[in-house]
C-alpha cells in the first residue's frame, strides 16, 4: 500500500472528533437562538472550554510525577502534521524546514500555554500508524512551559525509559550540562497517546537551570547525514554502508557546524563573537588544528564520558546527539547529555570518543576509576531511588512500557563498574622484549615496548634484576620512536594503540647505556642474560603494572630504523 491511500487511525479519530464538536457548535447555535443575546456569549465561552475540561475527566492525572499534558490542534494544522509525516515516510527522514511549524495550545496543570509544533528531525521508522510521533515544540509569546520555551515530545522506549531519566539526573548532579527530562500523559486532541517523554531543548533555560550564563550551543549539524540517507531512498543501511562517502554517525569531519537561536545571536554583538569562538574551535577540530584538550573543558568531559561509560549510554556520543555549551570564562566547550539511550544496550564507550588526545583520555581514566568504585553507585542509588521508585509506580499505574525496562537499575550498573574496574587492571598492558644479546659488548642493552592498550600507557622505569630501577630517558630513544610517544616531555608516555586507525604492533626502541646502570649498580654480572621488569601505569591512574622483557626474540623494525 503506497502512503497516503488510507488515513491514519489518527487521523479518523480526529476527522471524527470534529465532528462532534461541529455537532456541539450546531446545539450552542440552536440554543443561542433560543437564549439570544448575552446567553449566545456565554454558552459558546462554556462550549471552548469543553474540550480541556472533558479531557481532565476522560483522562485525569492519577500518576504522580506523570501529569496530563493536552494537546489542542486545529484540523487543518494536524493535516500539515500527517503532510510532514506521509513526506517523512516517502524519504525515510524527515529533514524539517522552519515553516513546518503548526500552532497548537498545550493544557498543562490548570493553565493554557500557545506552542508551535512539529514532527522532530530524523529517521523516520518511528512514524507507523500505532507507534509513538515524536514532536518538537516551542512557546509562543514569550511564554514558558515547565520552565521551557523549547522541549521535545518522544517516544520514552527510544531512551529507555527511566534509564535515561536517572542518566539525566546523573549529569546534572555531576555538574554536567544536561536536558532536562520527564514524562508526561499526553492527550493529543482527544485521544490518549499514553506516556511520552519531554526532553528540554536548547535555549537559555537549560542554561539557567544549571547554573550557567546565557551564551552560545553548538552542534555538528546532521542534515547532510538525514540527506544522504534520502538520497539511498530512506535505507540508512545502504547509506552507512556506502564505500565511497564513509558516512558514519561518529565520523566529525562528515558533519557542518551550526548553532541554535541564530536569529537571537545576530542581534547581539557579544553572542555574535561567541558564536564564531564556538564554531571556530569545532572547525578546527575537525581539521586537526586543535587538540580535543584545547577545544573541550577537559575535567567536564571526562566525567562526562566516564559516565556515559558507567550508563552505556553510547548514543550520546553520537554527533547526531552531542551538543556544546561554549563557555565564555574558561573559553572551552562542555557537553550537553541528551538522547543518550542509557542501559539500552550493553556496548561500553568507543575510545574514538576522546579524539586520540591523550590529556582527554586520562582525564577520562580518572573520572572512570572514581565512578567505578562500589561506594559511588551506593551513594547515587540512596539519592535517586526514592524518586526513581514514584515515577516506577507512576508509568505501572498507567500500564505502559515493558516491565523489563522498569526493573530497577543498579544491579546493572554495579556489573557495569565491575567491567570498568578490569578495563583499568589490564592483564598486560605493553608488550616488552631484550635485544640482541651481543649489543652489550657495544655498551649498551636494548629493550623494545609496544602499548597493546587503546589508552596511553607510562612507563615508569626499568627494574633490573629486582634490585635496581632505572627511570627512563627520551635520549635513549632510537629512530623515530618519539613519534609513539605523547608530546609530555616531563614523562615517557606511549599513545594509545588505537587498532581503528593503525590495527599493527609499533614499538619503542631503548639503547640504554650499560653506564647508567653500573652507576646504580656495579655488581651487575654482564656475563647472564638480565632479568628486566618493564614498570607501567595507565597515563591518570597511580596504579603500576610490571611487565617482563622477553628474552630470545629477534629485533623488530623500528620506525624508521632497520639496523
């Protein structure tokens, strides 16, 4: 069946209830006459607040936390909603236009607020008859909703349920920037669409709200990606696997720059100076002129990612998900958590996430080890379960979601710090080897080591025969071997393996000079091969692993070296 042969089951519940309210207006007409005069007035007042009133009775607020949210739209605002809709359905997204918006008036706790909506930019497979349409709103007249003027209608199983909620809550008890998020019944012109999730948008309120000044968010616009999905006829699949455009949610450099309020930005010179800082500092990430660490607030982003770790919350890492707050004092971006589907699945976070800068991938580490400690998760679990158990009892209430997604959280996340806690107590994290030994009648001992970790790895020092250590010296480096090192000068500190971009084993070459070890230790007997303990640390942890150099193993090409 091609779109647009048959309505929606919506869309004839609202042709019908029309209707009825065409056959209510013909009644107050007829009783108008007969009334005449101020009784005309009165009785088509009473008859527009019918509408509300009826649905606060058919469908009253039983849950707490969970308020009745009713949507008022006229008939020919709803058709230009399924018109966005049958348009979505036939590309496979819908890439919005800012005349897409529809005026509508929202019912929430006693008062009347005007909002313009519509369909929220995206994939478009959440737009069946019987599934859950997702909206993006915005007041009108300067009004607020909830503290808002820019909120997002969605489906809650797209996030997880109270996963995400508790996520959010996370953040913000974090200090890291977050939309708001809650649940609400909708009532869209009468019919009960059940439980839906309102996630805040992006305008000064979210700033507000959390203790920051007004100022500039920046996103990496998805346009170009919901467009080339169009342009595969809706197959994402297809376009994802497409080996000419490498297209990829999480490749930054396939994306443009954009920021939210431009119209209100142009206005004000100061914004205006922000907004090119903010999208400057993108850009030149994505060209490689700037260090992660010298776009991002680093210590906010760690944390960030450690507890996008902690909560699998993967898909906030997303470029289609992530957003920035450009932050005038300190001159840096913070991240906005938002869509990040937590607990939705069990992936842990992709390393890609810290842009192979090693200052973004300690402040990472040590935000995980703090995270992953048992005594964290108690304290956060005596914090959210009162309020996470109302709002589990609230959404049962109102029999909606499967009751797998609201079984409680914690067990899970304690499994999930577990794998946290291994992932920073690799059994080896380097692989370590002795040269030749014939090189000591040169004066010198070779040792190789190469980072098997997706994290940048310190080597601390050299123990000898477990009676001497001996710290180590970038002079002692051969061929081009500084280039698998970080540009730390003050430490030795090998880059992350990282098997996305360079799936092979690359080593450092030592060449240390038998000088400095006698001069530790004279005793030394030259004449047997030496038993050498490669001492590490991941780069943010204090904790130190020893590794030991392999004896009988030829010498392997060094960058840059064949000798």
């Amino acid at each position: 069946m091609k779109i647009g042969q048959q309505q929606s089951p919506r869309a004839t519940a609202f042709l019908n209830q029309n209707l009825m309210w065409v056959g209510a207006f013909v009644l107050v007409f007829i009783v108008g006459l007969i009334a005449g005069g101020q009784g005309w007035q009165r009785a088509v007042q009473d008859l527009r607040s019918v509408p509300a009133q009826l649905m606060r009775s058919v469908f009253p607020s039983q849950a707490e936390g969970v308020p009745a949210m009713i949507v008022e739209m006229n008939f020919t605002n709803y058709t230009d909603i399924l018109s966005q809709r049958e348009q979505a359905l036939e590309a496979g997204v819908y890439i919005p236009s800012g005349g897409d918006f529809v005026t509508a008036t929202i019912q929430l706790n006693g008062s009347a607020t005007p909002v313009r909506m519509r369909l929220l930019e995206g994939l478009s497979d959440h737009l069946g008859d019987d599934e859950k349409w997702d909206f993006e709103v915005r007041t009108r007249q300067n009004r607020q909703l909830l503290d808002m003027q820019r909120f997002y209608l969605q489906d809650p199983a797209a996030n997880n349920w109270l996963s995400q909620w508790a996520f959010a809550r996370t953040l913000e008890r974090e200090g890291i920037l977050v939309a708001r998020y809650r649940f609400v019944h909708l009532i869209f012109n009468g019919d009960d669409w059940g439980i839906y999730a309102l996630q805040e948008g992006f305008a000064n309120e979210l700033l507000a709200a959390q203790g920051r000044t007004e100022g500039v968010i920046a996103r990496f616009d998805a346009d170009l990606l919901w467009e080339s999905i169009a342009h595969f006829g809706g197959d994402a699949h297809a376009a994802y696997a497409d080996p000419v455009s490498n297209l990829s949610a999480s490749d930054f450099q396939y994306f443009e720059v954009d920021t939210f309020r431009d119209a209100d930005i142009a206005r004000d010179p100061e914004l205006t100076a922000q907004k090119n800082t903010a999208i400057g500092l993108l850009r030149a990430l994505q060209t490689g002129q700037l260090k992660a660490s010298d776009a991002f607030d680093i210590e906010q982003y760690g944390r960030f990612l450690a507890l996008v770790d902690l909560w699998g919350a993967t898909e906030g890492t997303s470029l289609v998900n992530l957003h920035y707050y450009y932050n005038l004092v300190s001159g840096r971006l913070e991240p906005i958590g938002f869509n990040a589907n937590a607990l939705g699945s069990d992936a842990r976070l992709s390393l890609a996430a810290t842009y192979d800068d090693p200052i973004l991938q300690a402040a990472y580490v040590q935000e995980a080890q703090r995270v992953s400690q048992p005594e964290y998760l108690d304290q956060l679990q005596a914090e959210l379960e009162p309020e996470f158990r109302r709002l589990q009892g609230a959404i049962r209430l109102l029999q909606e979601a499967n009751p797998k997604s609201l079984e409680p959280l914690w067990d899970r996340l304690r499994h999930r710090q577990e794998q946290m806690r291994l992932s920073l107590s690799p059994v080896q994290p380097v692989f370590a080897y002795l040269g030749s030994p014939t090189l000591a009648m040169s004066g010198t001992m070779r040792i190789e080591v190469a980072n098997v970790l997706n994290l940048p790895v310190e080597i601390i020092g050299f123990d000898i025969h477990g009676a001497t250590f001996l710290e180590p010296n970038r002079e002692w480096l051969q061929g081009q071997s500084a280039e698998l090192l970080t540009d730390d000068t003050d430490k030795v500190v090998l880059r992350a393996f990282d098997a996305g971009r360079a799936p092979m084993i690359r080593h450092v070459r030592f060449d240390i000079p038998l000088v400095e070890i006698q001069r530790l230790d004279n005793e030394l007997d030259y004449m047997q091969e030496p038993d050498i303990q490669v001492i590490t640390r991941i780069l943010g942890l204090s904790t130190t692993h020893w590794t030991l150099a392999r004896h009988g193993y030829p010498d392997v090409f060094v960058v840059g070296t064949q000798d």
